[in-house]
C-alpha cells in the first residue's frame, strides 16, 4: 500500500490527534500513539488504526498533482481553509483564501518495515548508560517504543533510513525530546591453541563468564583445533564463531589475539573485548563492557596491584611493557604502571585495527631477528598504544583483579567489586585447581545472597 504524507511550509509533517480530533504540526511537545500522521490517498484525509484505515470526512481536500510523487493541497473544514500558523501547533481553520500557510505538500510514502531492525539489537541509552533489550522494543501501527518510551516513525523517518546492520548509533526525537542510542552487540573473544589445559581454563572461563557475568553477547574463539565447539557450554545461547590460525610458537600464539579483525562480520560488533583464559568473570559482565563501548580509545588495565605483584609492572624498569622500545625511542609514557595485554577493549574494531596492524608487524620483525625473549607482544602493545596515543588506561583499570592461589589483588584505591579476575599471578601448575575452586565459591556466593 501508498499514500501520501502532508507536511506544511516549514516540512513539518501533519498528524491528527484522536483525543482532540484536530490537526495538528508534527506531534505536538511530546509523541503519543494518540497522535496519529495523517495521510490522503483516494481522495480523502486518513488515519490508520491497528492496521483499519479511518476516513476523516470533516476535513475537505483540494489536490493539485505536481509529479506522480507529490501534490500540492489544500485543507478545508466547515467553509475555511486551514493555516499552519507558526505560533500554533494546531492547524487552524479560520482562513477564508488561500495564502503561503494554507498550502501544504503532500509526498508519496510507503509502509516499509525498515524501522523493525531497531527491535532486531539491544540499545543503550548514551545519557544513563541503560541497556535495552530487544524484547524491551515493541512495534506498534505508527511506531515503536523502547521501554515505554514512544517514538513516532515518521517523525523519525530520516534517523530510521540510516538504520542497518552496521549502524552503531541512532538518535531519535520524541516531540521536543532526544534521545541518542549506542547499538549494544557485544563479542568476546578468546585464543586457545594446542594443550587441553588451555582448553580446560578457556571452560572454566566460559562457566564464569556466562554463570556469573550473565553475558548475552557472542563468542569467537581463535584457535587450531578442529573440536572446539564440543567445548562451549550447552548454557551459551548466543553465535559461536571460530578463527583458524595456526601458531608453532608461543610468540604465534600471542600474535593470534591480534588477528581478530580476519573474522567475517566483525565489523557489526560492538563493543569487543579480548580475554586471556586465566580470567575469570567476577560480576555482571555489562559493568565492563558498556566502558569500552563508550570509550574512544582501546581499553586495557593497569598493573597498579602492589599488594600482588613482587615485580610491579614500572614502565622505566620492566621490559615486560616495553622498556627497550620507550628507551630506544626516547619517550616515555605519563602513567608509572603498564598494563597487561590478557584484556583488551575496544568499541569497535576501527577503533583497533591500525593499532593491531602495527603490533603484528613488529611481532613479525621480532620473529625474523629472533628477538623473542620476554614478554613480546604486550611490551609492543604498551608501546604501540601509548605511541599512537589510542589507550585508555582509566575506564577499566579499577574493574580489574588479580588472582593468586593465596588471595586476591584489588586494583589500587580501587572502590568496585572487579568485575574480572586475572589469575596470571598463580603457579601455572596449580591455576586450573585455583580458577575452578574460585568459580565454584563465587557461584555459591551469589546463589546463596538471592532471596
């Protein structure tokens, strides 16, 4: 089906309110489903009503055809014609000739479902950080609401035509109200190549993750193995993706976390994040995820848990974060600590990718000068990042811990349960038994903390 949208001089669209029963310019301060946009087809004004069409018989139409896509009408109602008349949101019909307000266009319009794909994501509100979740989004005759907010469909009719699957972000207008919403699709992705314990600590990771953080979002996985999805919990729901890359050293292995941009589709994902498998997921996941995404920058946490760590991660003393590169280049970051490259966010992957290129280049250079001791790919993250300027040590530092088989190390001045647990401090030989017995209690916690 077509018809035809009115708008006035000034390109408002015309609705009728059904409270009212009158004409009135755009949807007044405030959209309602009482507000209705008004539409002339078959020679008569219209509604339509839970999918009726409704006749509005007491407003008379002059039509005169322009092109087989627009009009030029007149409105009438008991003998005079209708203004649209700045200082009023209502029509007002006390005109007895036609001048400039009382000539309105009419454009040929068609009742497309494009603006369905807003309820197909979660959405987050930029103002309060609220995640919506599709099932939150409902569809009515004129147009949808989001948690009980309504919005008008052709109101925002050119905010919606922008809508697609790589759309990151839609601001929306309510009458006199705004609203911006970041789409809300995350992914978390993981590296597990070769020995089974990898994989053990990548389930046990999972179990936290999906127990614990109640994470909803996807899963990539970048590995070798031919039987990684008989690994995935039966509990994860979402899209599971595997990345094959191969890796004959450990230096490959740690260039893997890098490569995620080689995934088909990761360009409609946002935000991302990458975790080690010795992390485990102390709290509500989104707490960490909804920082990255509204980040500009790649998102890492410092090592500042001096309680923890013998050797603390010191930019001017540690290799481990890229000493020789700082040195050599006669430039040395601000911040005292470095971070740890087993958790990277990003919001998206445009945000990472110029940055990962960089760092998979000097891995590549390394690798051909044998210059492979230490910890590599995190001692050029640190430098590449803070090089390009492009980290953000402050959103995520504090949501962070590190766990050992004897405690746990809070971030320092650190005022929020962390939401991930890093157990790269504990014995590798007795990290799976920490990781598993850690999950187990802070399942238990929780269960038992609910009413």
């Amino acid at each position: 089906m077509h018809a035809y949208i009115l708008k006035d001089h000034t390109d408002t669209i015309i609705y009728y309110n059904r409270e009212t029963k009158t004409l009135v310019r755009g949807t007044g301060y405030i959209s309602t489903p009482t507000t209705t946009p008004v539409y002339y087809t078959n020679t008569i004004l219209c509604i339509i009503v839970e999918g009726k069409i409704i006749s509005l018989p007491d407003f008379k139409v002059t039509a005169e055809r322009l092109s087989e896509e627009s009009l030029t009408i007149n409105l009438s109602k008991d003998g005079f014609f209708g203004a649209a008349q700045p200082h009023s949101w209502e029509i007002m019909f006390n005109r007895e000739i036609v001048s400039g307000w009382e000539t309105y266009s009419a454009t040929k319009t068609f009742f497309e479902t494009s603006f369905l794909d807003i309820a197909r994501h979660s959405w987050v509100s930029a103002h309060d950080r609220k995640i919506h979740l599709p099932q939150n989004t409902r569809i009515s005759n004129d147009g949808f609401y989001i948690d009980g907010l309504y919005y008008d469909r052709l109101e925002n009719q050119t905010a919606l035509n922008t809508l697609s699957l790589n759309c990151s972000e839609i601001v929306l207008q309510r009458g006199m109200q705004v609203d911006r919403y970041i789409r809300y699709d995350p992914l978390i992705y993981f590296v597990v190549f070769g020995s089974d314990t990898q994989v053990k600590l990548l389930q046990e990771s999972l179990r936290s993750l999906l127990t614990i953080g109640q994470f909803k979002g996807d899963l990539c996985i970048v590995t070798d193995r031919e039987d990684m999805r008989s690994f995935i919990p039966d509990s994860f729901s979402g899209k599971l993706h595997i990345l094959k890359e191969t890796a004959h050293s450990r230096i490959e292995m740690w260039r893997a976390r890098y490569t995620v941009k080689n995934l088909h589709g990761i360009d409609r994902y946002q935000p991302i994040l990458y975790l080690d498998t010795d992390i485990v997921c102390n709290d509500r996941i989104d707490d960490i995820l909804l920082p990255i995404l509204f980040s500009p920058n790649i998102s890492v946490g410092t090592e500042d848990h001096q309680n923890i760590i013998m050797y603390p991660s010191i930019y001017s003393e540690m290799e481990s974060v890229g000493k020789h590169f700082f040195e050599k280049d006669q430039f040395f970051p601000t911040s005292k600590y470095g971070f740890n490259s087993g958790i990277i966010g990003f919001s998206t992957i445009h945000v990472a990718a110029k940055a990962f290129a960089c760092v998979v280049s000097m891995i590549n250079r390394m690798i051909a000068l044998s210059e492979t001791t230490g910890w590599v790919d995190q001692a050029a993250l640190n430098y590449v990042l803070h090089k390009l300027a492009c980290v953000d040590e402050h959103s995520i530092s504090a949501l962070i811990g590190v766990g050992t088989g004897t405690g746990l190390g809070l971030f320092t001045n650190a005022t929020h349960t962390p939401v991930l647990l890093h157990f790269w401090a504990t014995h590798s030989n007795e990290r799976l038994d920490v990781i598993h017995t850690y999950v187990n209690k802070r399942i238990h916690e929780l269960e038992s903390a609910v009413p």
